[in-house]
C-alpha cells in the first residue's frame, strides 16, 4: 500500500449560518447538518433516497434519458461531461420505485450537485414518466425538488418542461394518486412555478429558500431593503403557500405518516372532496 493511502484526508468547509469551520465527514455523520448550529447542508441526491427509502427498496427508472445540445449552445457538451464527473451521481434527477415505511412509492430527487439541479429536457422527461408510471401503477408520488430553475443552455426547450410536468400532474390528479411535494434549498425559477408547487401536500426544510426570482434579484429590481427571512421556507409558510415545515431527521415518519393517511379511506375521501371543490372552483 503507498504511504499517502495511510494517511487519512481530513477535509473542512465553513458553514454559511454561523460562519463556523467544521469537519465534511463529521456534517455528513450528522445528516448533513452543521455539528454547532444544525443548519442544513445540501443532501446528495443517493443519500437523500438513503435517508427516506427503506433499505434496498429504490429501484432507478429512466436511466437512458439524458440531457443533449438541443440548440447546439456552445461548450455545452463539455459542461454536461464536467458536471457528471464532478457531482455524487451522473444523473440530473434520480426516479424510480421504492418504499416508505414499507408502503410503495414513486420516487423522486433532484441532485442540486448537477448544474445547480437546473431543469432541462432530461429532468422534465423524467419527471413526466415519473408521474406517468405513478398514475399507470396508481402509486403515490413524493418529489424532492432542488432547483436553481429552467436550463438557459436549452433555451425554450427547457421552459416547456413547465408544462409537460403540469400535465403529467393532471394525469396522476385523475387517477387520483397523491402527490406530495418536498421543496429542499434552493427551489426557484421555472421548478418553483410549475410541479414544485403543485402537490397535494407540500412540504419544505427549515429555511429552504424558495422563490421564482431570488431575493437578490427582487431587491435590485424594486430598489428597496428586503425583511429579514423573505422567501424563505418561514415566509412561505406564514404566507400559506406550505403545508408544513419538516425537520430533515423527521422526514422520513413524515412521509409514512401521510402516506399511510392517503392510503385509508380517510385519505382518498379527503383527496376526492378537495378535487371536486377545486373543479367547481374552476
């Protein structure tokens, strides 16, 4: 063995909330959250599915739709190559089947480690046959959303993912299969104003930002200070546009627990009576 194999790496990274150094495996130990003040750090997308799946029970779908150059934009390819090498998983968003608490589920997750969890052609591909298979199967759908928004490098290709996610919702709202929606940081853009806020419950992390435009950008637009906390998952939530706001070690029961509601006939009664109030309302 090579001496540098013994020699065991010790990496650190400064924790963006109270500015503090703290060890990468010690976060990663401690589900992604910082040891000193439990602020939350991006979960890669195969630990997320860990981390609400039970065990051995995800299997991957749609593992041949992958993103190309549908408008040729230049280094894109490239961009695409660097971005597989360098995140935890080749794919853009993981989809599949598994099991929460032993009840069966179509899963989904999307891995902000790969450009920023952007949507393009690929992601929308796959979240539509996500929605597709969950209607067929007449499965529930739990949807874990990490986006910086549409893919500028596919131009209007990406922005009609937008609807082709809003149709497949449709399609699961009539086979009258749950959806249910949890918004990790940061869910922005064309994610936010389409299928990420579209489920039947939606759920969110403690102080997820979500938006369609970042408070950066709204800030230089209107010329005015922003409150302290706007659009973050607190705001969001005073302002009636979450169901509730979960703690990342609590996700997992959460889930069962909504699941298992769905599944009674409590559940599917509750679903009917909500779809019909919001037909009459339409």
């Amino acid at each position: 063995m090579d001496k540098k194999e013994k020699i065991p790496q010790i990496q650190f990274q400064r924790c963006k909330k109270c500015n503090k150094i703290v060890g990468i495996l010690e976060v990663n130990n401690n589900d992604y959250t910082c040891p000193r003040c439990g602020a939350y750090f991006p979960v890669p997308a195969w630990e997320r599915i860990r981390m609400v799946a039970d065990e051995g029970s995800f299997e991957e779908l749609f593992t041949d739709v992958a993103s190309e150059n549908p408008i040729h934009f230049p280094g894109y390819e490239e961009k695409l190559r660097k971005e597989a090498e360098k995140s935890d998983s080749s794919a853009e968003i993981l989809t599949g089947l598994a099991a929460i608490d032993g009840i069966k589920v179509a899963l989904g997750v999307m891995n902000s480690a790969f450009m920023m969890g952007s949507m393009g052609r690929a992601v929308g591909e796959k979240i539509y046959l996500l929605m597709e298979t969950a209607a067929r199967k007449k499965l529930p759908l739990v949807l874990f959303t990490a986006s910086g928004g549409a893919r500028m490098q596919e131009g209007i290709i990406s922005l009609m993912q937008m609807s082709k996610t809003a149709i497949g919702v449709e399609l699961m709202e009539k086979a009258g299969c749950p959806y249910i929606v949890v918004e990790t940081s940061p869910t922005t853009g064309g994610v936010t104003a389409s299928f990420a806020t579209l489920g039947d419950v939606i759920l969110a992390e403690p102080g997820a930002l979500i938006c369609f435009a970042g408070p950066r950008i709204v800030q230089q637009t209107i010329k005015q200070k922003l409150p302290e906390g706007f659009q973050l998952a607190e705001d969001i939530l005073a302002h009636g546009f979450l169901d509730g706001i979960i703690e990342r070690k609590e996700m997992k029961s959460t889930l069962a627990y909504l699941l298992k509601f769905y599944s009674s006939g409590t559940g599917k009664q509750q679903k009917q009576l909500t779809d019909s109030s919001q037909e009459a309302e339409a």
